[in-house]
C-alpha cells in the first residue's frame, strides 16, 4: 500500500517519498494510520481516484518516532490519543496514566487515524471539511 514518487533523493524508510514536492505542480502528502483501519482505507481511495500522490505509512509497522510524535501532538493535541481505541480499553490504569507521548510511543495503534500530512501541515480525521481540504 505504501506509494512513493519513484525518487531516490526523496525517498524515505520502506520507499515512501518524504520530499517538499513531488514536482512543481503537486503538494508531498503522506497519510499515517494502519492498513485495516477502513477510515484509512476509504480516505487513500479517494485520494488516489482525485489523481493526488499520496504516500501510506503504516505506524504499526513504521512507528512513529519522537520528533514526529512531538509534531503531532503541538499540532493536533492530546485529542491525538484514541481513549475509545480497543487498545486503550486494553491497557491497565497504570499504563493510561502515562502522558500522551509516552502512549502513542509504546502504542502506535491509539493514534487516532488517520493523520494526514499535506506538505507539512498536519489534518486530522476522514471528514467532509478534511475531504474538502485533501482533495481540493
């Protein structure tokens, strides 16, 4: 599922393109979130039937680290952790008590999804207003 813009100087880990721009005319997108998560499934096939390149990063198998943790947090806020997640009903009192990067760090699955980076500004969610922006 991971798509990149085919360039060396711009790829990142497990080939997905990492650049500003993939040429002069489209805006770098990378999409964060799982392959069996359907939000993420349903926003990658419109991205892709609207002709934009968009990168996928699964943060199970590709988590993030701790500068993109710290990005998305001062972006997006605690409200990045999923506390309705079936990982976070699994975890014990003492593990919720840990701050929201310390989760997000030894639990890549409560981020809530997906998280979409257009050309460095963080989105998000898979809803009509983040549909509109995306795809515009």
């Amino acid at each position: 599922m991971n798509k990149g813009c085919g360039s060396a100087a711009l790829a990142g880990p497990g080939g997905g393109c990492y650049g500003r721009r993939h040429d002069d005319e489209s805006l770098r997108m990378i999409l964060y979130g799982i392959p069996t998560c359907d939000t993420c499934r349903e926003a990658m096939k419109e991205i892709a039937a609207a002709g934009r390149p968009v990168t996928f990063r699964d943060v199970r198998s590709e988590p993030l680290d701790t500068a993109d943790i710290s990005r998305f947090l001062a972006a997006l806020g605690d409200g990045l952790v999923n506390r309705a997640s079936t990982t976070w009903r699994g975890l014990d009192d003492t593990a919720r008590a840990a701050g929201p990067a310390a989760l997000l760090a030894a639990h890549p699955t409560l981020m809530k999804r997906p998280v979409i980076d257009v050309d460095g500004a963080l989105i998000l969610g898979w809803t009509d207003a983040v549909r509109a922006r995306v795809l515009k």
